[in-house]
C-alpha cells in the first residue's frame, strides 16, 4: 500500500513537468525576431555621418487629411509642427540621418514617388501579410488579441491605411533602422465644444507576438519616461499602462508588415488646454518633441544631459501671471514649481462641523502643465512659500521671485 502511494507520488512527479511542457507548446510562439536591439546598437555605436541610423518621423495623418480636430486645432497640423521640431534635435547628432515623412501640404517626395510607382506591389504585401497572419492564427502560431485587451481604433479609409501600409512598406526597404509615429489623440463623439473625458500621454508598441516587438518596446519604455515627468499619463483604461501593446496598428506593423523596430506616441489629448490655448501651444510641441528626443538619444544608450525636462527652463520669473490667463511665463513657473515638488499639491478641507480635515492628493491629470494661470498654480506658489517660512500669499513677491530664479534662471537648455 504505502510503496503504491510512494509510485504514484514518483509518477506525480514526473508527469507534472511533462504536463507544463505540452502545456508550453501548445502556446502561441507569434513571429520570429527581426532587426533586435542590440544589432541596432552595435550598429549605433560604429554609426558615422557616413553611414548612419536612419529614422523615420511619421508625423499622423496625411496632408491636408484626416486627424483629431477641436475648435480649430488640426492634429494632422500639430503632428508636423512637433515632427520637424523633433527632427531638429536629433539633427544635433550627426549619427543620426532623419527623415520626416510630410509636410502640412505634401508627401516627403520619396514617399510620394513610391506611392505612384509601387502602388500595386504596396497592395501585393499587404495581401500577402494578411494571409500569412491568417495562417499563423489558425495554426495558433499567433493567438488574436480581444477587445478587452486593447484599445479599440477608428478606422481607416482603405486608401489611408494602404499609405499607411506603404510607408512601413518604403522603411523596410529604405534601411530605416527606426519608425516613430506622432499623433494627439481623441475621444470620439465628445461634441464641437465638449472636451474629452480623457487626457494625457500614451506610447503605442507592437503586440510582443510581432518580430519587430523585442527591438520597439525599449523605445516605447524610454519615450515614455521622458514625457511622464512633464505629462500625466492617459487617463484611458488600458492606455493609462503608459506604453500600450497593440496588434492592429499599421504604423507598429499590423499583420507581420514592418521588420523594423516602431512607436507610435499619442501626446495628449487635442481637447486638453495646453493645446486649446495658441499662446502656449509651439512651447507644449516643443516640449513634446524635446522628451522625444530625449527618450530616443537614451534608447541608443547615448543619453543626451538635459538640465530640465522642458525647454521653458531656465526662465527669468517677473510678474505674477494673471488668473486665468495663458502664457508660456506660468507654464515655465508650472514647470519649476513641479521639479522643486510643489506642483501639483494636495487639497486640504479643514475640520468643521465635527469632521476632521481632509486631505486630497492631486496628480499632474488634476493639474497639468499647461501655462494656465489657476488654483493649482497659486496653491503650488503658496507651498513653495511655506516650505521657505513665508507668508503663502500665492503671487511672486520679491522674496519667492529670488528664490525661484536662484534655482531655474540658469543651467543650459540643450
Ligand atoms: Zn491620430
């Protein structure tokens, strides 16, 4: 009896292993590893102006076409507003050669040429693409993601997404050696002069199932660290992981179509004041752009020494700005007062009525950098005012102007 138990117990043991190891192969094994990031590195490392990485800035949309759109606020605009900024930066680095996809009116020519010529083999691939993702899915090779796992996208016009798809198409061939993809982001149906429920930050990945995911997912990781100390992040569930796998994005390669690392940043939302608000707007796409550029100079594992997180320090701080208005003055004093760790602050309700006082955390979604002169900008000059022993008046009297301009009038923009 008892050596019966101990032979099963040995059998148990035994099967137990076999068992996860038919289990594991039973599991999606997705798309083979193209172009990995260490090859891009040890590419990045011997780069020379010569023979340089090649990225390609996918500003969203098309010209002329497409795109969020808010109160006279185009996407399809802002996109290449921020794209050429971001283009500049990286121009810095003369181991990087950088090609912008468009302009507000027109194709990159090379684009458009291939558009023309190749249009019918741009059509081929994608045939091909999707019957062999088709193929792997019956096989289980590739399992589907459901809509509970990722964000749900509008879509695309056939001829768009077939741009879309030729691009990804034109990088593969063109030795890119990195795809970025900019968009602002929306909510459908929110009303002409309605603001989306949502707000903040997101940077879109491939499904890690695709052969490009290993070398794009560092690259998501590392544009997101820069944009979240200036941005909250989205506020969208799913979207609020900060980098967000996904499966059916063209731009990351959707049905096995890009064989080069990609992202797709979705900076803000177009309904959110720092971009409703044309005083501060080129400041805000700077900015975007600037952590961009930041992000991707750490992904090569060349990290660029940025005094501050944003192009609006240092800064000179004058006058109080006033209530309600907007300016690239208060969204420099938003950014300082946030890296000095009093902006956003807490809500205090004090005790009444026989209720303790209470206390309410405030994130950067609550009180964003924004340029927008309010509360939470008065509330974070007053912190800053206590923290040094003063009276919390909540205006920059000569006192806190010192004091902030002993901290962030100097240091070196890069
Ligand atoms: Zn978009």
């Amino acid at each position: 009896m008892r050596r019966n138990i101990l032979v099963f117990l040995v059998l148990l043991l035994i099967l137990i292993p076999v068992g996860i190891t038919l289990a594991k192969s039973n599991q999606p094994t997705g798309f083979t590893e193209i172009h990995s990031y260490a090859q891009l590195l040890q590419d990045y490392a011997v780069a020379t102006p010569q023979q340089p990485i090649r990225i390609l800035i996918v500003p969203g949309h098309e010209p002329g076409y497409g795109g969020a759109e808010y109160q006279g606020v185009y996407e399809r605009e802002l996109t290449v507003e921020i794209a050429d900024q971001l283009a500049a930066y990286l121009r810095q680095n003369p181991k990087l050669q950088v090609i912008v996809a468009r302009s507000t009116t027109a194709w990159n020519p090379d684009i458009g040429d291939y558009f023309d010529s190749q249009w019918r083999s741009i059509q081929k691939f994608v045939t091909t693409q999707k019957k062999g993702m088709a193929k792997l899915t019956k096989k289980g090779t590739i399992e589907t993601r459901s809509s509970d796992e990722q964000v749900d996208h509008a879509k695309a016009p056939d001829d768009v997404a077939l741009r879309l798809y030729g691009i990804g198409k034109w990088a593969n061939e063109n030795d890119i050696d990195v795809v970025v993809h900019l968009h602002i982001n929306d909510t459908p149906d929110h009303g002409p002069n309605d603001p989306s429920p949502n707000s903040g930050f997101a940077v879109y990945v491939p499904d890690a199932q695709y052969g490009n995911a290993a070398a794009s997912r560092p690259l998501g990781e590392a544009i997101a660290r820069y944009l979240s100390a200036m941005n909250a992040t989205s506020s969208l569930p799913i979207e609020n992981q900060g980098v967000v796998e996904d499966q059916d994005l063209i731009a990351l390669g959707a049905n096995g179509t890009l064989f080069i690392p990609s992202v797709l940043i979705e900076y803000s939302y177009i309904t959110e004041s720092k971009l409703t608000h044309p005083e501060v707007r080129s400041v805000v796409t700077n900015d975007f752009a600037y952590d961009t550029y930041l992000g991707i100079q750490s992904y090569l594992q060349n990290p660029v020494v940025a005094h501050y997180p944003t192009t609006s320090l240092p800064h000179v701080f004058m006058d109080t700005p006033e209530a309600k208005s907007s300016s690239p003055d208060a969204y420099a004093l938003q950014a300082a007062l946030h890296i000095a760790g009093f902006y956003p602050v807490a809500t205090t309700t004090p005790a009444h009525a026989g209720q303790p006082a209470t206390t309410t955390p405030r994130t950067l979604a609550d009180c964003p950098i924004s340029g927008l002169m309010g509360p939470c900008t008065i509330d974070g000059i007053r912190a800053f005012q206590v923290a040094h022993g003063w009276k919390p008046t909540g205006s920059l009297g000569p006192l806190t102007r010192a004091a902030l301009n002993a901290q962030f009038a100097t240091g070196v923009a890069q």
